[in-house]
C-alpha cells in the first residue's frame, strides 16, 4: 500500500507512515527487525504535531484558587492544543528515551529490546520543549473525559468507576495539580 503525500510541506510526510508499518506485507518484514516499529512511528508523528501545535498559555493554578467552592462541578478545563494521547502495545517511550539520552549520533547494532505491553503515553509541549510520558490507564481514561468536554463533576463520576466515590476528588485533585504542572491546561470555563 502507497501513501503519496497529501499535502506540499515535508512535514506531514509522516503521517501515514505508522499505518504503512502496521499494514501486511510491512507489518512483517518490519517486525522481523524491530516489532514495535508502528508504535515507535506513532509515538515519533505525535511528538511532529506536539511540536507544530498552535501555542496556548497554560493554565496557572493561581486561577483555580479564584473559583468558588460551589462552581466546581460545571468546570471544564480546556487542554493544550499541542496533547496527543496514544494506546500502543510497546512501551515505545523506553527506546525514545534512549534516543534522546544517547543522541542523534548513537548507533545501535540492534533496537532496544522491548516486551509487548499495552502502553497509554501521553505527547505534549511545554515551554517549548515536546515532552511525553508514559500514563496509567487511569490517566488516560481522564483525559478522554476532559478532550470530550466533560464537566469536573463527570471527571469525579469517571474517576468513581475505577477508585471509588471516597477517593474520586482527590485523584481528580492530583491529576488536575499535576497537569497544571506539566502545563497540559490551556484554561478553565466555568459555564456561566
């Protein structure tokens, strides 16, 4: 299967690429060398459009200090434009460390060694440096529910489901602290 580019720039010349590695004939001959190279592309194309991705301030946790006890159940928090979340089956994010530890001019006789293992990492960019990370099931489930919109009263409800209702607010709580942190929220509507 060819995948002509579909647009101009080289820069989007990637774009396709995991498929085409995921897609019989290649998905075996490229296994036989490296079987996590279409997660490995993935995870590669999501840091190409972390990178590109329209600038958003992040969201300081000054402003969520403003907000009234009472308005928190309809809050919505915008996320940064510049968040990719995947689902491999390899933990890919070990042989992109390596990468970035040992630089563009490693050679390696062999790929890292990896063992299959489903994998959510979460691609972002902050202070103008693309991060990634590797981010439990839990995480990820989270941060569906604030890319589809839904309220921290529903975040709470989705939390509930897998942590319970005593300790849903306060991973919601850690969660919230730890992508301002990272700078993943571009901003907070309170729905009024």
């Amino acid at each position: 299967m060819i995948h002509p580019p579909g647009r101009p720039s080289l820069r989007h010349a990637g774009a396709e690429l995991a498929e085409h590695l995921a897609t019989p004939p290649f998905a075996e001959i490229f296994a036989r060398r490296c079987a996590y190279a279409a997660d490995l592309a993935r995870l590669e194309w999501a840091i190409s459009l972390a990178f590109f991705a329209p600038d958003a301030p992040a969201l300081a946790s000054s402003a969520l200090a403003e907000i009234a006890p009472e308005a928190w159940a309809s809050l919505r928090f915008a996320v940064s434009p510049s968040l990719h979340l995947l689902s491999c089956a390899w933990p890919v994010q070990i042989a992109r460390e390596r990468f970035e530890r040992e630089g563009e001019d490693a050679s390696w006789p062999e790929p890292p060694a990896l063992a299959p293992e489903p994998t959510a990492i979460r691609v972002w960019r902050c202070a103008e440096r693309v991060r990634f990370a590797r981010i439990s099931a839990l995480e990820r489930d989270a941060l569906d529910g604030l890319l589809a919109g839904e309220t921290f009263a529903q975040l709470c409800d989705r939390l509930a489901l897998e942590v319970g209702d005593a300790d849903a607010a306060a991973q919601a709580a850690a969660f919230l602290s730890s992508w301002i942190a990272d700078g993943l929220l571009a901003g907070v509507d309170s729905g009024r």
